[in-house]
C-alpha cells in the first residue's frame, strides 16, 4: 500500500529520527512510503499543505505518528484524508479518533 506519514515537524528538534523510524517499519511491512520530511525548509504553511495534500492524493492511506494531535498541519492532514475516503492508519493502533476530525 502506499501511505503517507504525518506527524508534528514544527518545533519537533527530533522529527526527522522518528518520521525515518516510521519509514523504515512501514517499508518492512512492505508499503511505499511518502513522507513531507522530503519538502525544503522556508516555504510557507499554506505552501506545504498544498504539496501535502497532493501527496494524500496519490497514497492509499495515511499513517498518522503518535504526536500528530500536537501538529496543526497533521491534524488538516487528518481532516483532509478523511473527507478523502483514505485508509487511517495510527503508529499506535489503540489510538482513538480525536473530536477535531
């Protein structure tokens, strides 16, 4: 399958480590891996969720890291994958929907 990453990266000083940590489990599992850890650094919010929502596009579903609830950008991803019909998948699988969706 192929699944998106989304967790907190703003004000996260060991984002990459645990995006990559994540990507190494899921492409264990088998599954293409999309990440935004990819994307430069400088661009605007609005700019990165542009490119982030046409990454959901084109993935399956998306695997949402246990500190996405603490990330405005993920908790739109979350919204945005809904609204879309993806596969929700959660680092922690005992993880609850929050009420923001």
């Amino acid at each position: 399958m192929k699944l998106y990453i989304a967790g907190k990266i703003t004000g996260e000083p060991d984002y990459y480590e645990k995006f990559q940590r994540a990507v190494l489990k899921l492409r264990i599992d088998g599954h293409l891996v999309i990440t935004p850890t990819i994307l430069p650094d400088g661009l605007e919010h609005d700019e990165y969720m542009h490119i982030c929502y046409s990454l959901i596009d084109i993935a399956e579903g998306v695997y949402f890291l246990d500190n996405w609830t603490d990330s405005k950008g993920a908790i739109e991803e979350y919204r945005y994958a809904c609204h879309t019909g993806k596969k929700i998948l959660f680092e922690r699988a005992a993880v609850e929907k929050p009420a923001t969706a």
